[in-house]
C-alpha cells in the first residue's frame, strides 16, 4: 500500500507485515521496532524486534498501564528505572505503592526498602500469624498473649513488645497487670512494676505518702537512745526505725539503706478501730490477719499475700545487748541487720517456758501473712506495736477509701525489711545486688 510517496503497509511473500516499514522481519512489524511480533515465536516486542519472552516491553525508563474505564483514576502503572536503573515501581494515582530495587529488596509504602521486606505503616494479619526461622509461630503480640524464647542468648521468659516502637517487656504479669520489667529503648529508661517508667530507673513499688511519721532513733551524747517520729519524705539514709524481727517476733531497731521517690501514684487510707491511719499504694503489703483465717500451715502465698517467716517455735536462746543500755527497752533487744561488736555484747539468756500469752502471740503471727491493700478487706486484722513498743498486736481494719493520686515514697530496711509507719507495720522496697542508673557497669 503506497501513499504520499512511501511504502505504508507491505506484505511480503512470506506472509509477514510492515507498518512504517518496507522491509519487515516479524509477523506484524510497526515503525522500526514500536510493535513486534516475532513470526517465529509469537513473542510480541515492544521497544523491541527481540523479544526473548511472550511480551517483552523496552525503553528508557518503560511503563506498561492497567486501567479500569469503570472508574476514574482506576489504574495502575508498571514502571522501571523509577528509582535506579532496574528497580520496579508499582503506582497508581495516590503514588508508589510497592517497590522491588535490584537488591531484591522490596518496600511497601516506601521506595527505599532497607530489608528483605520493609513496611511504612501498618501490618495486619488476620489469621495464621508470623512464623520464625526456627519454625515457631507467633500469633499474638504481648497485650493479647505472651511468646516464650528459648533461643539464642535470651534465657526463656516471656517477651513482646509493649507500647510502641523499641519499648520491651519482660516477666509475668504483676497484680496490676505489668511486667516485671519493662525497656523504653527511646527515652533510655528502665520500669520495674510500671511500663511508663518516668527517670532512669523508675521501681513501681511499696509506697507511702511524704507525712508518714516513722519512729527513728536517736543518739545523745550520753549514747542513750530515744524515738523520734520523722516524716519519711526526709529520710537521708542511716537512720534507724523500729521494725519487726520476724524470727523472734520482737521489736527492734533496724537500719535504713535508703529514701526511694516513688513519683505521683493513686492511693487507699486505711483506717484501723484504734485510729491510726496510714495513706497508701494498693500494691504495698501490710502483715494481715484475714477475717476469714488462713490455714496455719499453708506456706502458699493466697490473694497477693507472703508468709511471715515467724513459727510457733521460736524460743529465744541468747539476746544482744548495747553494753550502755541501763534499762532502755529498745536496746536491750538489739540492732537488726547491725550488730557492731564494739557497741553490743551478747549474753545467755535464761531458758524457762514461756507464757501460754506469748504461745498464743506466736501461733497468731504464723498464720499471718503480707498481703497487699489491694487484696484487704474491712474487718481484716492489721499488724501494730504494742503500748510498750515490744511486740506487734493484731487491730481491725474498719475503713478502707480510696483516694486522689500523691506523691509517695518508700525506704529499703536492712534485714528485717519492713517499719513502722503512723503506728501500723508495713513491709518494704528491697533491691538485691547491684544496680547502675544510666551506667552500663
């Protein structure tokens, strides 16, 4: 077919046609290579008179587009040569939705995938889940299961990211639905109790508010002692507070390690029959008697509570004394968790019965057990000193009220670890071995 002085379309006698071309090579040949088709292998070029697959598209960065006239904007383009020279694009009108570079790495919602597969947003999977390298499945994140480890160097224990990005948490739950530990990578803080630990090292432990008065004792310059009732909030560290000797069931002075600030926390009044109050966390445990009595010798702990250490048999073989202390109850009985040989002598002390009173006190002790307020109850029986200041009797708990969040604070007590607080024995915070705050040894 000839027009305008040039061949248009030719046919040649084996059967292939040119369009644009006067001499075409394929089947259908257009222009010099803008459509192909290989007479034979069938295989259609574009960009191309070789095409080596059944559809081969060529050119400086190639598109090919699927569009849907059933609506607007409803299609998709495959492009090379978006980014660098053999990446693929996947587009439509909002933008890049899936990327392949050379690497083989592939991005979705990103055109600089740094990973096998990397994910600008969210994933969603709605059955099966994640499965591992070593074969194990994941199917829930930490706030709907747990996942143990037991590979590599990570001891087993229970693991899943908690509140967002680089933020861990490791260990059972607590009572108040917290791990025991918990990592934020971001702000370089570590909680233990609390997954919004707010400094370095943030305990979410046993606390009580600032004014709570603990009986400490002092020196004179005649080295006799007497109390003081301190506010806790100014405890320096040194100091010592009457406390409970579980081992002996008596009372005696025990050392204070340190101040701990607890930050602003919600808090419970407990108000005992004889009128001591004591304003503090539901998470902090006081030595109970419940109303409805626990086996004696149950050595479980039940609803949140710890075993007191006391038996019924502890019968006081010898007794420390400060080689100073002419009558002084509180010295007679001795330094808990410090007994300087310079300053205290030991004695035999006489070995007779003892009182069906102190039998009673004793039995009454064991079955008495550290139980948080979150787990009292009206009516239960609460932990005290005596008039004399010797031994803990058991109060009732007549109102328990929940209150607005205050600050609060909390002491470590050497060795017996626990004190006297507004007149009602509470237990303690305690760390074990070494702890670094912003410091990696």
């Amino acid at each position: 077919f000839y027009a305008g002085g040039s061949d248009r379309v030719v046919i040649t006698t084996a059967g292939n046609v040119g369009v644009g071309n006067s001499s075409p090579t394929g089947l259908l040949h257009v222009s010099s290579s803008a459509l192909y088709v290989s007479s034979t292998s069938g295989n259609v070029g574009i960009g191309t008179t070789s095409p080596a697959k059944n559809l081969v598209l060529t050119g400086n960065s190639p598109t090919f587009r699927i569009d849907d006239t059933g609506g607007v904007n409803t299609w998709y383009d495959f492009m090379t040569g978006s980014g660098a020279a053999g990446d693929l694009a996947i587009k439509n009108v909002n933008g890049t939705a899936i990327t392949i570079l050379s690497n083989r790495n592939v991005g979705i919602g990103t055109t600089n995938p740094t990973s096998t597969l990397t994910v600008a947003g969210e994933i969603k999977t709605t059955t099966g889940g994640v499965r591992f390298p070593d074969n194990t499945l994941q199917n829930t994140a930490y706030l709907g299961g747990t996942q143990t480890i037991v590979a590599g160097n990570v001891a087993a224990g229970i693991f899943g990211s908690n509140t967002g990005f680089a933020n861990y948490s490791f260990g059972a739950s607590t009572t108040a639905g917290f791990p025991i530990l918990h990592i934020d990578e971001i702000n370089d803080r570590v909680g233990i109790g609390t997954t919004a630990p707010s400094q370095k090292l943030h305990v979410e432990g046993q606390c009580v508010t600032g004014d709570t008065l603990l009986p400490i004792l002092t020196e004179n310059s005649k080295l006799q002692f007497k109390t003081q009732n301190i506010q806790i909030k100014n405890i320096k560290g040194g100091e010592y507070v009457l406390s409970l000797d579980e081992k002996t069931g008596k009372i005696v002075p025990a050392k204070i390690k340190g101040l701990l600030d607890m930050g602003v926390r919600p808090v419970f009044r407990l108000t005992t029959a004889n009128g001591k109050t004591i304003r503090t966390t539901g998470n902090h445990p006081y030595l109970i008697n419940k109303k409805s009595a626990f086996p004696a010798d149950s050595l479980e702990p039940q609803n949140g509570s710890i075993n007191s250490v006391l038996t019924a048999n502890n019968m006081l073989t010898s007794q420390v004394v400060l080689s100073s202390a002419s009558g002084d109850n509180f010295l007679s009985r001795g330094f808990a968790g410090d007994r300087t040989p310079k300053t205290l002598l030991s004695r035999q002390s006489l070995n007779h019965s003892e009182p069906t009173a102190i039998s009673f006190y004793q039995e009454k002790l064991k079955q008495a057990k550290w139980t948080k307020v979150i787990y009292l109850e009206e009516g239960d029986e609460i932990a005290v000193p005596d008039e004399n200041l010797e031994f803990v009797e058991f109060v009732k708990i007549s109102r328990i009220a929940k209150l607005p969040p205050e600050q609060v604070y909390d002491i470590e007590v050497e060795g017996t670890h626990n004190f006297i607080g507004n007149g009602i024995l509470a237990h303690n915070t305690y760390l074990n071995g070494n702890v670094g705050v912003g410091n990696s040894s």
